[in-house]
C-alpha cells in the first residue's frame, strides 16, 4: 500500500503550481532578527546541548522523568501480522513485541534554534523483538546438508532443521537512531513538530524454534531485505513514542527563551509565526488539490495488482500444490487527505520544507483464495486511520530562477515514507 500513497502523491504534486513562498523563507532566514539571534546564539548552544544529552541519558528507556504520555497503543506490540520476502522465502510474521524499550548510547545533538532544527544521532542498545512465523517453502528449496548451511548466502528459513511454523525471537544490534525535529518558538520555551527518525545499520540474528519438534533452536545471522515497511519501521513508531514526549519535556525545563532573546522575542515569534502561517496556507493548498484532483481523475480510487503466494505442501502424505490469491483489490479513501501542520521551513545544509501528509481513512477490498486439497474464497476489508505520509522539500533560492517554477518532491519519491497510523483493522 506504501508504493500506491507514494505513487499517487508524486504524481498528483508534479501537477500542482506551487506558491511564491521561497522568496518568505529565504528572507525570513536572512533577515536582521533571525541573523542577530544566530550570532547570539552560539553562547547559549553548548549549554543546552549538554542539558538534552544528560535528560536523554538519564530517562529515555526509563521511568524517571515525570512526564505524563497519552499513549494511543501499546508500545511494545510492534504488529499482528507482517510479510517478509527475503528474495528466498517469503514468511509471515505475526504478533511480533518487543522486549523492552533500548536504551541510547553516545548521543549527540545539534540544536540550531535559530534555523528551527535539532539533530539528534544516537547508538541504540540490543533490540529484542518476539512472534510467531509461517514459512512458505517448497521441498525444493530446503537445505538439508549442514556444510551448505551458510546464513550469509541462504535465508535460515530454508535450512532443514527450521519447522514450517514455529516461534521467532529477533536479537537487533548496532542500530543508529538519526534524524531531525522542528524546533518552534512557543511561548517561553520551544515547541517540537514533525521529526523524521530513522533507524540504519541494524544487524540481525534470528533465533527459530519449534516446540515439541524434538530440535534445538537455530540461531543464525539474517540479512533481511526491506519489502515496504520494514521492521525498522515498525520498531521507529515504539521508539518514537518515547522520545518525542520525554524531548519536549526537556525544551520545557530547559529551555528558556525570555532568557535567550530578550526584547527581541516579540518580533521573532511574530516573524516566525507570519512564515508558519504561509507555509501552512501553501502545505494546505496542496492537500486540497491532492482531494480534489484525486475525486476528479477516479474518485480517490485505485486498484491495486494481485498477489499470489504459491508453495509445495503435503496433506496426509500427499504432495499437493497450495497457494493463496489476493485478487480483486481497491484501494479507496485518497481524497481524504489532510496536513498534520506540524511541519515548516528549516536550514540545513540548504532550505527545506518538511510536512506530515495524513490520509483520514484508507480502505482496501479484496477477495482472499485460499486452495490446497480444497478451496476457500473470502471477501476482506482492511482499513487504516490517519496514515501518515512523511513529505521534503528543497526551497530553490529565488535569484536562482527566472521564472516561476514548480516545488517538486527532494530528489524523488523515495522521498514520500508511511511513517504510521492511528489504527488499522481488518
């Protein structure tokens, strides 16, 4: 589903004009009040890096800070069904939970107020996460010597030791947490918004059992290939969850902005909120026309290829092909679009713009075949609320054009990520 919403969305912005906002941020970032709070900023920037590093230290995977978090799920339920094709086997995964929340190693933080960012980057502790599986796996495909058991170039889902089915204990080690946060001015203090946290170098050992098999566990290294939302982000919403609430918190007792800016904190916020209000107006311009234009061209209604599963079975005793079909399948809800407005313009290496699209209700219908030595057909529906689609701009600088152009995605659509949902239910 993650293909189509990034599909659709690179399309239908490639056809929108956008707005002569890059000459608002451009000056909004050059002007005297953002230039003087730069200058002045370096004295206060060390300090406060310090103080976040100590409070995530000290309370991320912890019970210690006293922030009260109005969860929507249970953090530690990662999903209840999940497909892995390893480009060898294709598993299902179910009612995978993780261990324990892990701990952060050697952060680091850049906090650049004045640009309306903090960059985090941080080693994460050992990651265990617990389910269930079911390999699709013809006969062929099993290996039964042990000397061509090699976990660095077959999937240990083929190795003949391995059940069908059985329970499956991930071990994730080496990951680094990066990415970035809106930092805005609020008040007295700062206000955190859209965050774009990604998880890299995760290195995996599966351990595989079957109990009541008579056979020991496997335990081997496993180098999964991504197929669409990948562990890493299943595992960055529970992650997420942790830090966001615990880092805001931190903004509020140590980050006093009266104290920072002085005289000159009227003019920023009505400077700042000014740029919001334009961007916000631009994001939202977008996001109507996404609507409307998907009403237009097929009332937010695309269908979706099928997926077939097919693999060698035996039914008492008997060799029999089976294989599950997915056919028939719709996806609807596309002109439910909305803007989280949690986003705006930041400075890194350049200008950018970043949002949150979310998609109010997403449904997919289906028929569901399932055939082995008999057949079943089903009807399904699956639907999820408020998915959330992660979106970055480039600014272009307003000398450096003509003409007026149009604001196209970063790069390219691997730009646009699903990076959650509120619900789902199938």
């Amino acid at each position: 589903m993650a293909i189509y919403i990034a599909w659709f969305i690179a399309f239908m912005l490639s056809r929108i004009e956008a707005l002569m906002i890059e000459r608002n941020i451009t000056e909004y970032f050059t002007s005297d009040v953002v230039q003087s709070f730069k200058n002045n900023w370096e004295k206060y920037k060390t300090p406060l890096e310090n103080a976040i590093l100590r409070a995530l230290k000290e309370n991320y995977g912890y019970k210690s800070m006293n922030v009260y978090v109005r969860r929507m799920q249970d953090p530690y339920k990662l999903s209840k069904g999940y497909y892995h094709s390893d480009n060898q086997m294709q598993i299902t995964l179910a009612d995978l939970e993780l261990d324990d929340l892990p701990y952060l190693w050697m952060p680091e933080v850049n906090f650049m107020l004045p640009s309306n960012v903090m960059q985090i980057g941080a080693s994460l502790s050992k990651i265990i996460v617990r389910g269930n599986y079911v390999a699709f796996r013809n006969k062929s495909d099993i290996i039964y010597d042990v000397k061509d058991q090699n976990f660095y170039e077959n999937s240990p889902f083929r190795f003949q030791q391995v059940e069908n089915m059985g329970q499956l204990g991930i071990i994730i080690e080496g990951c680094i947490m990066t990415g970035m946060v809106m930092a805005i001015l609020s008040g007295s203090s700062v206000d955190l918004g859209f965050n774009n946290f990604k998880l890299s170098k995760c290195q995996y050992t599966f351990e595989i059992s079957t109990p009541g098999s008579g056979s020991p566990p496997v335990v081997a290294k496993y180098h999964p290939m991504g197929n669409g939302l990948t562990i890493e982000n299943l595992l960055m919403r529970s992650l997420r969850e942790e830090l966001m609430p615990k880092l805001q918190a931190t903004m509020f007792s140590f980050v006093n902005t009266s104290v920072l800016l002085g005289d000159a904190l009227t003019t920023l916020q009505q400077k700042q909120q000014g740029l919001f209000f334009i961007t916000y107006s631009y994001v939202n311009f977008v996001v109507r026309n996404l609507n409307r234009i998907a009403i237009e061209k097929n009332s937010g209604v695309v269908d979706i290829e099928d997926f077939h599963l097919y693999w060698n079975d035996t039914f008492e005793g008997k060799p029999v092909q089976s294989d599950i079909s997915l056919t028939k399948m719709v996806l609807s809800g596309l002109e439910t679009a909305y803007s989280a407005n949690i986003g705006g313009p930041f400075k890194q290496d350049q200008l950018q713009l970043s949002e949150e699209i979310r998609f109010s209700t997403l449904r997919v219908r289906g028929a569901i075949c399932y055939q082995s030595d008999r057949k079943y057909e089903y009807n399904f529906v699956a639907e999820m609320e408020d998915v959330a689609v992660e979106i970055l701009f480039y600014v272009d600088k307003p000398e450096s054009r003509k003409q007026l152009i149009k604001l196209k995605p970063k790069r390219n659509q691997q730009r646009f990520y699903v990076v959650g949902w509120r619900n789902s239910t199938i």
